[in-house]
C-alpha cells in the first residue's frame, strides 16, 4: 500500500478513536483523503521557509499577512485538526520500547527512497547533523558548535560532490556500541548499504 493512503488510514483510525477526548476539534472532522494530505504537507513546508510569530497568523486577514496564500489551500481549522489526529504509524505494530516507533514506518521509508533514487560518487562523508526540534523525548541532543543546538541528532552518510543525503541513522542517545565503539558503529552501519 502506498505510505500517504496508510497515513490517511492511520490518521482516519485515529481521529475516529480518539475523536471523543478531542470534541472541540473533532466535531467537524472528515475523512482525509491523499490530496489533502498533499496540501497539508506542502503547507507545513511553507510553514517551514516563512516564519511568523505563531501558526494562526498564516490565515489571517490583517493587510500584514496579505501575501501568505495558506487560506486558499485550507482553512486554519481543518489545518489543526490534521495536526491534532496525524498518525504516521500503525497502532497495533507499535513497538513501546522502540524510541521511534511513533515514525519508524516513515524514517524506513525516506531511507529506502534516498538509497533507491540515487547512486553516491567515489568519495562519500559521515557526518552529524542537527533537526531543529521543541518536542519533549529522551533523545533530544545539545551541541554547541552547531547553529542548530538543540534537537535531534542525526548521523548522515553525504555523497561528497553534491552533498545529498544517502542514508542516515537517528542517534537515540548512549548506548552498548560494542568493543569498537561509536564512532566505528556509525561508519559499519551507514556504509553497509552503498554495498547492497
């Protein structure tokens, strides 16, 4: 099955389940369906590239906010009652002592199509790199030589020439790295798949 009609299946499921303890938002609830899924991404996106001090200001109507096209795609509403039921995982496959398993089907599915969609040049670079991110989980990382300081770590295998990201690994904080150690784990891990 295609990952964005899942999603719109998990999300539905959800929303349907847990629509109760959510009256507010979920008394205008209906079916998301693939297409708008697609609007909602592309908004999030923008959402991502135009800052404004808080979400709500994408829809509003002051002359200030005039160019920002978000109430064209989709109302604020139905924007937040996306955000409030998404599920990008499949409850009843959930792994509960599996850090990543709220988004492992979609962080598997990015790497498989970086891996599939290009072939990486000779020289290729491990490197780390931050996710911005204000979510509270126990993986949450500081580094303070990074412009981005906090948020998840990432270990990315680059093609060198053009930087595009291969493969890449989430850091999930200490952990039993073997009598080689990190360093030599991230490397083993990351560069297994230029030779599949």
């Amino acid at each position: 099955m295609d990952i964005v009609l899942q999603i719109c299946l998990y999300t539905n499921t959800y929303a349907t389940e847990h629509g109760l303890q959510k009256p507010s938002v979920f008394q205008s609830w209906y079916e998301l369906s693939p297409d708008e899924f697609y609007i909602f991404c592309g908004l999030i996106m923008y959402a991502g590239i135009v800052q404004v001090c808080n979400i709500e200001q994408f829809w509003s109507t002051k002359s200030l906010y005039n160019g920002l096209w978000t109430r064209a795609f989709m109302s604020r509403d139905r924007f937040k009652a996306i955000m409030c039921f998404i599920k990008v995982s499949n409850p009843l496959t959930e792994d509960p002592n599996d850090k990543l398993c709220k988004v492992r089907m979609l962080t598997t599915y990015i790497r498989m199509k970086c891996i599939k969609l290009y072939q990486p040049h000779q020289n290729v670079s491990i490197d780390e790199r931050m996710v911005q991110n204000k979510g509270k989980y126990t993986f949450r990382q500081y580094i303070r030589d990074k412009q981005t300081k906090w948020g998840i770590k990432l270990w990315i295998l680059a093609d060198s020439l053009s930087g595009y990201t291969y493969d890449f690994d989430i850091y999930l904080g200490k952990q039993d790295n073997g009598p080689f150690g990190l360093a030599y784990g991230v490397v083993m891990k990351l560069t297994k798949s230029i030779y599949i």
